[in-house]
C-alpha cells in the first residue's frame, strides 16, 4: 500500500464512531502509526505538537478499537471506523466537532450595520 | 471565527451525508472557500493541484447542499454535513474511501515467510 503523505510525511486520518456514523475527530498518522494500528486494531497517531506517535487512549483510557481502516481515492487520506470508550474529544465531549458554524449571512456583517446606524444617530445628535 | 490554516493556508474539511452519517470525501478550505460555502450553502473547496476554488459539482452536477457545518476543538479541521446528489468521488463511487485497508497481522510478511520456506527447499535440492 503506498500512501501519499504530505509535506511532514503524514496523512490526515479521519475517525468515525461505526455504529453511529458520527466524526469523532481528526489526526494525523506516519507510517508508523499506520503500521501500529494496523497491527493492534487501536489507533495510533502523530502528534504534530509534541512530535510523538501516540496510542489514543493510553492515559485517558479513552480507547478507539478500529473496527474497519479505508483509504480514499486519491491515497491522501484515512478513515477509521472505531468503538470509542468514552470521549473521543480531550475537552470531555463526545465528538470533537461540538461546535456550529453558522450558515447563510455573515453575522458579523449584520452587527456592522447595527454599528453603523448607531454611529448615525450619534452623529446626528452632535 | 479564527480557523488555524496550515502552511499552504488551508484546512482539511471532512464530508460526511448528513442523512446515513457515510464519510464521503475529505477536500480543503481557504478563506475564501469557507466563506462561500456558508453563503451558498454548497461546498466549495480550494484545489491543491489545480490552485483553484472549485464549487463541487458545478460540472458534474454532483452538488453538495450543506445541512450543517461544524469545526474541532482545535479549530483545524471543517465538518460538513451534506446531502449528495450523486456520487461524491470522481470514479464514480459514492464516497472516496471504497478501497479497506487489512488489519491484524501483514500479508506481506506472511508472504515472506512463504517465500523463506519455498527458498530453503529450493536450497536443499541444489
């Protein structure tokens, strides 16, 4: 199996809950932790921050046991179908994408215009 | 929103049908990619080899209509929810990752072995 791996030589590594379907988390895996999850069916990662292969898991207890490992068309990118135990997320959360991003029009452009008709009246005051 | 982009000033964003849960691609996001998805509420990408936003779809049809967009913890990676018309990879297949990869032990060392043995006797008929 070749796999094309990114500039840092890895490979991002999608995981999802395989009951459930849903995105628990993203990392990055090297050949190593390819090899090793490959090997003990938990997932191993590298991590980008403290430069070291990781067992996920290991001192939270928080286990992922891979029940099926797919690579994508292109051989850039990896999805693990796991049993989580626990968290997956180090926050305490389930999944690691708890939160929203809000679709359709920008907020932020919405508190502009508020900010922009108050400045108005402001300036009409003086 | 403040989103970490890599070095090429990107973010992975993981594709999932928001109906079945099924992972069907993962693509990256700059910016400009991001802030077009939430307004059109389709998927839009930037094309690492072509160097080029691209709406997904817009020549083969194939559209992603996005349902719900979320981020990580680590505001490094983009979760889509979408419904597919079609397929979403480029063979054909619904979802990119339709090659598994063999957990437990490696084939090519069991091969190996086979290979050893297969030379040995070849070596005691000489």
């Amino acid at each position: 199996m070749e796999f094309k791996f990114n500039n840092d030589g890895l490979i991002p590594a999608v995981v999802q809950d395989y009951r459930t379907g849903e995105v628990l988390m993203l990392a990055y895996m090297n050949e190593e932790a390819i090899q090793k999850t490959k090997e003990t069916k938990t997932s191993w990662f590298y991590s980008r921050s403290r430069q070291e292969l990781w067992n996920k898991g290991a001192t939270s207890g928080h286990t992922q046991t891979v029940k099926k490992m797919s690579y994508d068309c292109d051989e850039d990118t990896i999805l693990l179908q796991v049993e989580q135990k626990g968290a997956a997320c180090h926050t305490g959360e389930r999944s690691c994408f708890y939160r929203d991003i809000e679709l359709g029009e920008e907020p932020t452009f919405k508190r502009d215009v508020v900010n922009q008709i108050y400045q108005s009246i402001i300036d009409r005051q003086e």
